[in-house]
C-alpha cells in the first residue's frame, strides 16, 4: 500500500505531487544533517587528537563552522514544505479547541493564507539575496571561501516549495471548510 500524505486530499494529483517533493526535500534535508553532523564530530575527534603522538596528522576540519551554518540553514528551509504539508506546524488551538469541524477549518484558511505570504515573501527576498550575491563583488565566506549565493539559491528554491504547498493548504482547508470540515488530530 503507498503511503498517503496525512491529511491530503487522495484523489488530488497536485497534493500527491506536492507532497513527494516536499518528502524528497526533507529527506534530503535530513541527509544533510547527518552529513553536518559526521563532519563535526569528525572536526571534535581531529582537534581533540591533533597534539597527541600518532595522530599529530589530525586536526579541526576547516571551517568547520562556516559548514555547519550554511548547511543548517540550507536543511532548515528543506523541512518546512514537508511540515506545513502534513499539518506539523505549531498551531495555538487554545481558542478553537471547541469550536466545530469546519470553524477549525475556516481558521486554518486564514493561517494557511497568512503563511502563503509570509513564504512568499520570503522567497522574494531569497531571491533578491541570491541576485545581491552575483554581483560584482562575489561574496564568500572567510576560511572557505565558499560563495553564499548557493546558500541563498537553496533556500530560494526550498522556500518556492513551500510556498505552492502553502497555496495548496488554502485550498484543501477551503475545501474542508465546505464540506465536513477539518480533520482530527
């Protein structure tokens, strides 16, 4: 049996589309992170051996911490279309807790709708830092010299995701707003 987006709408071909992107750029994201991870312990062990005999060869990875920003912020902006997908968001239920099914729903509408612009938003000026980036001064980061344009461009791209997958929760809540409302958690 495959495996069904929570709370997707089955029959959507958009939703199920949506929802493995998103999958994919989490598990992505979450590779990322385990990779961000080895190369810090790595960089732990090798600056903790570097003055003991035999292992003099060892060292800190370089600019290990310049990677772990970058790639932190890269696998943040990968999780978020796969959160706001399944309905992982952090929601304040304190004042719908006992509301109906569809005012649940009607509320969610409008979050979801605040969330497309903010995402849109955020796209936009991703963007606008990834345009910045290509100038004519080539920023890159200091022990590295890696460029940050790519950082800017992943996020871009991860936050483009998830503001379609927000354009689509308006519409699933909408559609859950007419009919029986939102479903349970």
């Amino acid at each position: 049996m495959a495996h069904q987006p929570p709370g997707a709408i089955s029959v959507d071909p958009i939703g199920k589309a949506l929802y493995r992107a998103s999958t994919a750029l989490a598990v992505l994201g979450g590779l990322l992170l385990a990779a961000i991870m080895v190369m810090v312990v790595v960089s732990i062990i090798g600056r903790n051996l570097a003055g003991v005999p035999l292992f003099g060869w060892l060292g800190p990875v370089p600019g290990d911490f310049e990677l772990v920003e970058l790639g932190v912020a890269i696998a943040l902006f990968s999780f978020l279309p796969y959160c706001q997908i399944v309905r992982g968001n952090v929601a304040v239920d304190f004042f719908v807790a006992k509301a109906s099914a569809r005012t649940r729903a009607w509320f969610a509408v409008a979050g979801n709708l605040l969330y497309t612009i903010i995402a849109a938003l955020l796209a936009w000026q991703l963007f606008n830092g990834y345009l910045d980036r290509l100038g004519p001064y080539g920023e890159t980061t200091w022990i590295l010299g890696l460029p940050t344009k790519w950082g800017y461009l992943c996020a871009f791209v991860a936050t483009v995701l998830l503001t379609l997958v927000c354009a689509y929760t308006v519409l699933r809540s909408i559609a859950e707003a007419r009919g029986d409302g939102e479903p349970a958690r």
